[in-house]
C-alpha cells in the first residue's frame, strides 16, 4: 500500500484572512492487496481519521435558519397566489410567473436549509470519518481538515498510522494458516 500525501489551503471566510488547511491524501493498493481483499472479502475493515469538514459555525446555523424560514414564507405565499391566480385569473393578471418562482425558490430555498443544518449536525455528531476498503479501492481519494498547518501534520501522522495497520491486516489474512495440533 502507498499513500501520498499534499498540504493545501483555503481562506476560511469571505471577510478574514484567515485559512482553513486540508490534507489531501491518495491510496494505491498493490495487485496482491487488492486480490487479497477480493478473495478473503475484506472490503469492510473501517480505518479512521479526521473529519474532512469544518467544524460548523454560528454564522453558518444562522444563515441555514434564515433560508429555511425565507422558504416556509414563500412557499405557501407562491402556492396561494398560484392558485388565486388560477381561479380568479382576472385579479391577478399581471401576476405572471411569479407565484411559480416564489413557489420553486421557496422550496428551494428551505431544502438548502436544511440539507446545511444536517450536514452541520452530522458533523457535529461524528467528528471523524469513517473509511472502508470498499471505498478506498474505488475512490483512493480522501481529505482531512485541519484548523492549522500544525495540527494537519499530526492528522497525516495518525492517518499514515492508521493506513499502516490497514497494511498489516491485510498482509495478515494473505495465508490460510496450517493445520495446528496442541497438547493440553
């Protein structure tokens, strides 16, 4: 198994200087790892590292809560025009597409909402992620956030452990062990 690793950044707001650091990391398993994962099935041996996300952020709850209560006004709002607009065509006639834009925007608007306030929970409840050999084998790509340059060099320490032991059970399961008699 071969793992590279590259340190990136990215600013971490739109008005701060400051900078969110990544670590990038791309896994290469050997033909006979990979036969071996095949042949013994251990395609769900679970190696863990760092999260690959920010933590969330007061500004980023409040803006999910805005978008989803923008959406819960203008989705009523867009259908009751719709409808008004439908039976009394004569009193909303220069309505036009609009009640169907605020219809579509409205929701629109609140599954973004909540699709940040989940992926912000999911987060916050699982501060780590989780990779199999299933998926290491078919996307080798992964990512770990870190706060800092410092704390992304401990994070590419621990996944090399990690990966490391990921190796080591693989090569362990390579060979049926013999037929072993003891003496009790």
């Amino acid at each position: 198994m071969k793992l590279t690793t590259a340190f990136r950044d990215k600013n971490a707001g739109a008005f701060t200087g400051n900078k969110d650091h990544y670590l990038t990391c791309h896994v290469e398993f050997t033909h006979e790892e990979r036969a071996i994962i095949q042949e013994r099935g251990l395609y769900d041996y679970e190696t863990v590292v760092a999260a690959d996300t920010p933590p969330p952020t007061r500004s980023g709850d409040f803006v999910a809560m805005l978008m989803r209560m923008a959406g819960i006004v203008l989705t009523p709002l867009g259908l009751l025009m719709s409808c008004v607009q439908s039976l009394r065509p004569d009193r909303m006639a220069g309505a036009g597409i609009w009640p169907m834009f605020m219809l579509v925007l409205g929701v629109s608007l609140f599954t973004i909402g909540k699709f940040k306030d989940w992926k912000a929970n999911k987060r916050e409840s699982e501060p780590s992620q989780r990779l199999t050999l299933r998926r290491l084998l078919s996307n080798p790509d992964f990512v770990v956030y870190a706060p800092s340059l410092d704390i992304a060099q401990v994070y590419e320490q621990q996944a090399r452990e990690e990966l490391s032991r990921a190796a080591q059970f693989i090569r362990g399961n390579a060979a049926v062990p013999a037929h072993t008699s003891y003496d009790l």
